[in-house]
C-alpha cells in the first residue's frame, strides 16, 4: 500500500516476511519523480 503520512511523506507499506507468524510491517519511504516513484535515499 501506498499512502501519504500526517507530515505529507510519501511511504509503501508492505509485510516482511510472507510467512505466518513471523510477518511484521515494513515501511519505506518513497518520493515521485514525474512519472516515476522512487524509494528515498
């Protein structure tokens, strides 16, 4: 998922491992560049 926090960062969400029960959240922040979405460095 995709989504704009309360301070307008850009984050993609996901779950890390894809295995029950060790799965946790992962967030990673990311930006647009024109056409394009790019993970922030």
């Amino acid at each position: 998922m995709i989504f704009r926090t309360f301070d307008a960062r850009l984050m993609l969400t996901f779950h890390s491992p894809n295995n029950t029960p060790e799965e946790r959240p992962v967030f990673v922040e990311i930006e647009e560049h024109g056409d394009d979405i790019r993970i922030k460095t």
